[in-house]
C-alpha cells in the first residue's frame, strides 16, 4: 500500500492535504489522476486524503458557511503492476484542519463555499467555474491577444415550448459558414460536440440544444482529426502530446484517438498556454490546440482538471510536477 503517514508542515503544525473528486464518477480512469497525486504527494511526505464530494462536507446554516469532516477516503494500492483505488473508513478529520484541497471537480458551488470558508484551493474556484463551461472560457480570454477559432453563443431559451430562432441561424451561417461545430457549453471527453454541414442539419442540432447552453464555433479544416493537448502547471508547460483520429473529427482518445508524445512543443503553443493559464489563473490545466492554415494555432478548450495518465504513458511526470507546484505555493 503506497501512502503517506506523515503531514505537511506549515507555520509549525503538521496538515494533510483534501482531495475531493466527485461522487458519481468512480472508473478507473477518473480515479487515475487523484491517486497519482496522492502517491506523488506522499513521496515528498505529504499525506493526502482522496475523498468523494458528496454534500456533507460544507453547507449552509443560518447563512454561515459550515465545514464538516471526513469520514471515508480513497487508498493507492499497486498490484500485478496495476494501480487500484479502495475506499475505506479513517479516523475522522475536519476539513479546516487541512492544508489545502485539490479540487477535482467540477462542482461550482462546494468549490466556492469552500474559499469562502477560508480552503486554499487548486484551482481556484473561480477557475474551475470558467473552464467548465466552453463559452464562459472564451468570454475570459477575449480580448486577451490569444487567437480563438470564431464563435457565437446560442440563444439561451427559458419557454418550454419555444421553437428555434431561424433568425439566430441565418445569423450564425453568416458569420461562420458551413460546415461548423456546434457544441453544448458544458461536457467533456468530446460529448456534446457536433459537425454540421447544411441548414438542416443545424436546424436539427439547434432543435435539440434549444434549452441546453451551447455554442457555435469556427470549423477549422486543417485540424480535422488532430489537435495538440498541452499540459500547463505553475504557469509553464510542461509537456503536450498529438492526438489523432483516422475516423472522427473529434480526436479524443476516448472517442478511439491515438495520442503520442510531441518533444519540441512549437513555441507558439507554449506562448498560448502560458498566456491562457495566467488570464484563467490556473494551478493546473491541459489546453487543446488546433492548427489553422499556414501552421496558425488557435486555442480550443482550456480543462481545468485534465486527465493526465496519457501523458505519464509518454514518460512524464505530470503528477510529481504538479505536486511540487502544491507545495511551493503553500510554502510561501
């Protein structure tokens, strides 16, 4: 069992450090990220509990904020050369009495309460509000000199029976033409993301989204299948890799994309993901690049919370960096 039994000190007293994931997202892979942080923590003496988000740690009482304690949390266990996550019970711990909290969520509300209540988070709540909703980012980047593919927000409609606005889409094809991306302002893992090529089509996705947030955006064609996924911590980048799909204009990986590692990250991408990492003010973030004509990049996405064992596959380090950007921050 990999774990950390010591604490971090600061000002002379020994803490641990609150990871919260959420509490219906349970696979393999989404645990992959918070028990790496948990092991690479622990190997700078760091304990760490992995605990779900399930509503009783922080509320509300007579308009004060009210913070809880932990009762269960995730372990790291190494076995047969695969790493597995097990719940168990702890010795109970108020969640003032940690250091910090890793937030590996996406939950606007817990985050927020907990800064009010005085929790130093990563990210920042703020931060994490912003990168989950796709247009939210772009609003926070515009205007901030970083080239972002051309994009229109849908309409947002609160009548039931509402049809869609045919007036909105003749705006949108004149302003982006077809094809286009059409994407719901929340989702991850290329979920919510569609191509449209005639009126049709968009009437069709525009029925559908009709009381969704969403977004039009530019279609970049030289990116068809491909983008550049980049991995930001402190401020820098640390490291990116190609992703490409022989069958999908999406190039997730999820979605059957094949990733490898890039080594001489072009400068251009690095200026963009250091830019939008200081405007979001990220701890953390992995940015999704397109290529544009003549080698021109445009910034895509911004995740706060970005899976990362696909770039540990490549030999990188990502938790430990991430880690010691922790530690450096509360030392200060």
């Amino acid at each position: 069992m990999l774990q950390a039994n010591g604490g971090a000190c600061y000002n002379g007293r020994m803490k641990r450090i609150l990871l919260l994931i959420n509490p219906y997202h349970y696979g393999s892979s989404a645990l992959y990220q918070p028990l790496r942080m948990q092991q690479a923590l622990g190997d700078l003496g760091v304990a760490v509990d992995v605990v779900s988000n399930e509503g009783a740690l922080v509320w509300l009482q007579q308009g004060q904020v009210c913070l809880g304690e932990v009762r269960h949390a995730w372990r790291l266990w190494q076995q047969d050369g695969r790493v597995l996550g097990e719940r168990a019970e702890v010795e109970p711990r108020k969640v003032a009495d940690y250091a910090a909290c890793i937030y590996w969520d996406k939950d606007k509300y817990t985050s927020h309460l907990l800064e009010r209540a005085g929790v130093r988070l990563f990210n920042p709540a703020k931060a994490i509000e912003d990168c989950d909703d796709k247009l939210q980012t772009f609003v926070r980047l515009a205007e901030a000199g970083i080239p972002l593919p051309n994009t229109v927000g849908g309409s947002l409609c609160y009548t039931p029976d509402a049809k869609v606005s045919e007036a909105q889409l003749s705006a949108v094809e004149r302003t982006l033409g077809y094809p286009m991306v059409v994407k719901t302002c929340y989702g991850s893992f290329g979920e919510g993301v569609r191509l449209v090529r005639n009126r049709e089509e968009l009437h069709e996705v525009a029925e559908e989204l009709l009381h969704v947030p969403h977004l039009f955006q530019q279609y970049v064609a030289e990116s068809f299948g491909k983008d550049l996924r980049v991995i930001v911590v402190g401020g820098k980048v640390l490291c990116a890799m190609e992703r490409r799909s022989a069958v999908d204009f999406r190039s997730n990986v999820e979605l059957g994309g094949v990733a490898s590692a890039v080594r001489e990250i072009p400068p251009q991408a690095i200026a963009i993901c250091e830019k939008a990492a200081a405007v979001l003010e990220l701890d953390y973030c992995g940015c999704d690049l397109l290529w544009g004509k003549d080698g021109e990049m445009y910034l895509c996405e911004v995740n706060s919370n970005a899976y990362f064992g696909g770039m540990e596959k490549t030999g990188v380090n990502v938790a430990a960096a991430y880690a010691r950007h922790i530690l450096d921050q509360l030392g200060k």
